[in-house]
C-alpha cells in the first residue's frame, strides 16, 4: 500500500537553466526512488498551475518547483491556502525567492536539501494584484518594460538583464501613476513603481533590504520622473543599500489601489500585460507552506 505522506509532486521546466530542467529528471528518478515520485514536464505557460492543481487533487505530501522564477509562482499560485508545501528547486536565472530563503542554487544540493531535510516549514505571506498572486515582487515602469524586453531576447541570464536595460534607456518613457486614498504619497509620471514582498529580486539585487515574508506588509518603492543620471544615481543607491536621490519614495502598505497608464507589469520577474488600468494590491498573511530545511 503507497503511503500517502511519501507522494512527491515535480514540476520540472525542461528549458530552465539552459537546459538543466531536462538532465534532472533523471536525478530526480534515482533520488527519490522511495518517494513514489510524481515526475511532470511542462511545455507551455500555464502547465504547472495544472500539474500543481492535480497533485493537491491526489493529496501530495510536498509539491517541488524545477525551474525558473515563471515557473515558481504558476506552483506557488495554486497552492496559496493550501495545507501542501511548496519545494524549490532552482534552475532559473534570477531565483529572487530562494535566494531570500537561502536555498542552494545548485540544483543537486536543492534537490538533497528535500531529500535530507527536517522538513521544516515556514509559512510566509503572498502578495495579491488584482487576480494574480507575487511572492517575491511586482512592478510597472522601467523593471517591467525591461523584463518585457529581456524575453523577447536570445541572451540570457544576468547578461541579458543588462542588454535589456540599456536598450529600454533608448525607449522607454515614464508612466503615469495615481495611488489612491489613503495613500496620496504620489500622482504623477514615474519612472518605477515596486511592490516588495521579499528582500530579493533575483541576482541578490534588493530595492527593500528589510522587507519580510512574514511581516504581513509589503515594501513599496516609487521613484518619480527623472533624468537619466538622477535614475542611475537611485540605482546606485539601490545596489550599495542606500537612499541615494531625492525622487524616491517607500511606503510600508498592506493594500492600495493604483491607476496607471502601463499596460505591462512585472510579477516575479515574469512580464504581464494588464488589461486594466487600475490594479488593486494587497497581502495575504501567512498563505503559503514552503518547505526550507
């Protein structure tokens, strides 16, 4: 008789990494040969939401994300609420939410730290904009045309984060946003607005050094209509954790509501294209089980 506590579901993304996703399910196979593993390769977007979907139907004891950060919240989203933890496993380019849980990036040593582990769980909190769920972060402006530019792009990795970048400098124009009550902090064109749930945006580069995943707020930083050398100097102040520039603005919120005249955001690294100009943000305290050591 299987023993239910023993069910592991993957949810491997063969084209992570390089192609990385592919070589581990065989790893996976011999690892976890005790384990009854559940072994599900995506091939197109919305895969592992469904694969995620069908192994809390079958009462999964732990649900492992292979992959990248687009992989990480199609999992993460279906099993907000649920009692099932969430693994990782990362095989993708900026890992934002493993590397703020300091999980290995080395996907043999992830995949032992699962094997081998305490199975010690941590509830964190989960970011909401309109109908999609954030764990790490979310944006509009400048980060999310530049990771809308980034995937329409043969380099990747950290390379292509930076290719993209200096492209969006020749193109992008600042967008207009409207926070509204009871936070009137800023009307007006921005060059970027984040929502930070986590300290981490992939690559260890923070905008919010002290945000948290279970303080039940969410870390919001605007920068307002700049000059280019006023915006990189901001970033400066980003990269060495300071306040750098007098066009910032940080809020601690635990919901707002925003009009903007985007029609791109960023979740988790991932660009989406709204089809609606005002977005409704808010956490949800302690909404996922994610399985750490």
């Amino acid at each position: 008789m299987i023993n239910q506590n023993k069910i592991i579901y993957f949810i491997v993304n063969p084209i992570s990494g390089g192609g990385k996703g592919k070589l581990i399910v065989e790893l996976i196979k011999s690892k976890f040969s005790d384990y009854y593993p559940h072994i599900h390769v995506t091939k197109q977007k919305g895969d592992a939401h469904a694969f995620t979907k069908l192994a809390i139907e079958n009462n999964a004891s732990c649900v492992v994300s292979c992959g990248g950060d687009g992989t990480l919240n199609e999992v993460a989203s279906a099993l907000v609420g649920s009692y099932i933890p969430l693994a990782i496993v990362p095989i993708g380019s900026g890992n934002g939410l493993a590397r703020h849980l300091k999980i290995p990036l080395s996907y043999t040593k992830a995949l032992d730290l699962i094997l081998n582990s305490k199975k010690i769980i941590e509830t964190i909190d989960v970011g909401k904009v309109n109908e999609n769920y954030f764990f790490s972060n979310a944006g509009i402006g400048f980060d999310a045309e530049t990771i809308r530019s980034y995937s329409n792009q043969k380099t990747r990795k950290l390379m292509g984060y930076l290719k993209s970048m200096v492209l969006n400098i020749r193109t992008f124009k600042p967008v207009n946003a409207t926070i509204k009550p009871p936070y009137q902090q800023h009307s007006g064109e921005i060059m970027l607005l984040n929502i930070s749930n986590s300290n981490c945006m992939g690559y260890n580069f923070s905008i919010c050094p002290k945000a948290s995943l279970k303080d039940g707020w969410l870390d919001v930083n605007i920068v307002k209509k700049s000059n280019w050398l006023a915006f990189l100097w901001i970033g400066i102040g980003y990269l060495l954790h300071l306040d750098l520039g007098k066009n910032r603005i940080q809020l601690k919120v635990k919901e707002l509501e925003l009009n903007t005249s985007s029609n791109v955001m960023q979740i988790d690294g991932e660009y989406l294209s709204l089809n609606s100009s005002l977005l409704k943000i808010n956490i949800i305290p302690k909404a996922l089980k994610i399985l750490v050591g």
